[in-house]
C-alpha cells in the first residue's frame, strides 16, 4: 500500500468488513472507499459521478491504488455502499476524527438532526432516512453521526450517538426534542455538561421554570441571586438584542432531583428592531453548569453554527437534499461520505474560499487533493 494511503485518512478505514462474496470480487474495497472520497471531495453527488471520476483519474489514482481490473463501473460503488455496514463505517468515521482533532475545553457540541430528504419517497418505498450529527463548533468538525431508526425518533438516537464520542469536558447543546433525562444523565456520564432547551414537551418542568422567572422578573430581580447578560448586534438595517438571565436556586424546581446534574434554569430573550417594528422572543433551557450568564448565552447562541457551518453546507456546497440515494444501507454511508469530505475541506487552513470552491480546487488540482487526504 503506498505511502499516500498509509499516511492518510484511508487507514482508519482497513479494518472495514467487506460484505461481497470473496467469488468474483474484482475491485479492493479499500480502492473503492478511495475513489469515492476524492470524488466526493471533488464534486461528485453519485455513483456515475464516482466512476466517471475514476475514469478521468485513472492514470493518476494507479500510482497508488492497486485497480486490479481497473475502475470500478457506477452499479458496484452502488452495490458495495449500499451493503457496507454503517455501524462499521462510523467507528472508522470516529476513529478518523479522534485522530485529528483535540477538543478545546468548553467546547460546545451541537446535537442536531436532519432528514436526507430524497433519500425515500413513493417511487422506492420507504420513508426518507432522518440522521442525527454531532458539531464540534470549536474545531468546525462532523464528530459523528447516527440514523434515526425506523419507528423511532432522535431521543434513541442522541444517546446512542454521544456513547461513541469522547465528549469529557466540553457542553453539549440539543433542541427541545432532546430534553430528557436519559440525555442528561449520558451526557453527564461521559464527563460533559448540557443545555438544554425547554419547550412544553416536558410540562411541568417548563412550567416550573416560567413561573420563576415570572416571579424574577416581577422583583426586578431584588433579592434574587442570579447572572444577567447582554449583547447587542447591528447590520443590515437590524438590531438584535439579546438578554440572558440565569437562576441556580432551584428548590422550588419539583423535577430537579430527575435530571442528573442540573444545577441552572436559563432564560434567553431576543429582541429584533427592523424597519420601525420590534418583536421579543422567550427561550427557556436548563444546564449541568453554574449560573453564568455570558457563558451560557454564548453556548445557546453557538449550538445554531450546526446549522449554519454543517446543514446548510450541505445543502448549498454538496447539494444534500437533492440526492436521490435511497438502496439499503446506501444512504447514511454517502451521508458519512459527504461529512468525511466536508470536515477535510474544512480542515485546511491554507485557502480562504469556500467550501464549494474548495472542492473545484481539489478536482484541478491533485497536488491539493493529495494534501487534503494527508493532512
């Protein structure tokens, strides 16, 4: 195996079960894996992209691939993605990121879910496939990711995800959807701290948590130990102004002994100033951490870049939701495989341009491409 391969990401992926019969196996898996991420980082959005590039490079690629009846045609990139274990490819995906990252202390991690929307419809029979994913925000990386099983929804899937990770140390946030107690206690158990949003799928508590700001709020605060913050943003002819309040006395809070570590209730409110019209809005979170309002503020305010640097990337840049991968195990493997080529675009430091820019680069350039795979 040459030395490009041995020194890159592509190692972390030897140890993958190949699941085709040993009969009529004309093409390494490993060189299959191959193609298809240099064709995904340079472009490509299916298995005919993944050949034709293959095709194109194939002078190239033979200086380290072993192409033993040479490329592969579009129907086995379908064929071997759509059988490859996912379970397999995220312990490769996650050893891969381990290697390479170091999480900052406080990082926050943003949990979030997404539906491959053209992953299921009518036509195929099934159900578009939902994925959950972990951002590291700090370090701009795809941590991990896990589908949402059939009949079930993101609150089995977020634990089953944050088990895989090394989360110690850093504040994880997740949307309404993942305040449960479960949660909190994973996330505790693995060494982090959580926030929480609070909506009314947790009644009690949400009204619980209402009632002591209103009260707060009533005094003005006197005599009530707390943290404000504040920030204020201007642009475009808007002015957002966010206030965060925070609150650690919480024996009136009867749930609070039923969420592992929760020593904080949080109020967020955003204000927004445009063209002579003002509207407010009230959100409400619990925490494992201490009552600081700047910090928390800032951890509420940083789980939306998984939105922002992750979802919408792939949409824009890799065209995600246009895809229309649906066979079997196909799906969330070419999601694993966008995430893969994305956390490596990102990871370069040298270019200032986007993302969709850098994947043109890589595609021209395979000196470039090269360095991406070895960085």
């Amino acid at each position: 195996m040459s030395q490009i391969i041995d020194a890159s990401i592509l190692t972390h992926f030897a140890s993958l079960k190949d699941p085709r019969d040993i009969r009529g196996k004309e093409h390494l898996l490993l060189d299959i894996i191959t193609i298809a991420l240099c064709s995904v980082i340079s472009g490509a959005e299916g298995w005919e992209d993944m050949a034709e590039y293959g095709r194109a490079k194939q002078d190239w690629l033979s200086t380290f691939l072993a192409l033993p009846s040479g490329i592969p045609c579009a129907d086995t990139f379908g064929r071997v993605f759509a059988r490859l274990d996912p379970d397999q490819m995220q312990i490769c995906f996650v050893s891969w990121v381990k290697s390479i990252s170091k999480l900052l202390g406080a990082e926050v991690i943003g949990i979030d879910g997404k539906t491959l929307r053209h992953s299921g419809g009518k036509g195929c029979g099934k159900s578009a496939i939902p994925m959950v994913s972990a951002w590291a925000s700090a370090n701009r990386l795809v941590l991990g990711q896990r589908k949402v099983e059939d009949k079930s929804n993101e609150i089995t899937a977020i634990p089953a995800l944050l088990k895989v990770l090394e989360i110690a140390g850093c504040i994880v946030t997740i949307d309404a959807m993942g305040c449960q107690r479960d949660i909190a206690s994973t996330i505790i158990e693995g060494g982090a701290d959580y926030v929480l949003a609070l909506k009314g799928n947790q009644g009690g508590l949400f009204e619980d948590v209402q009632w002591l700001f209103q009260q707060a709020q009533e005094s003005k605060f006197e005599d009530v130990t707390h943290s404000f913050a504040q920030s204020i943003d201007k642009g475009h002819g808007r002015i957002e102004i966010r206030r965060c309040w925070t609150l650690s006395q919480l024996d009136y809070l009867i749930q609070k002994p039923l969420w592992q570590g929760l020593q904080t209730v949080v109020l967020v409110q955003s204000e927004r100033r445009c063209n002579g019209q003002m509207t407010t809005e009230n959100r409400f979170f619990i925490s494992s951490l201490p009552s600081q309002a700047t910090l928390l503020m800032n951890a509420v305010r940083t789980h939306w870049s998984i939105e922002n640097s992750l979802h919408w990337v792939l949409d824009v840049s890799f065209h995600e939701d246009a895809c229309r991968i649906h066979r079997d195990f196909a799906p969330q493997n070419m999601a694993l495989l966008r995430h893969l080529a994305l956390n490596l675009l990102a990871k370069d430091s040298s270019s200032k341009r986007g993302i969709a820019a850098r994947r043109k680069k890589a595609a021209w350039d395979q000196t470039y491409l090269i360095k991406l795979l070895t960085q």
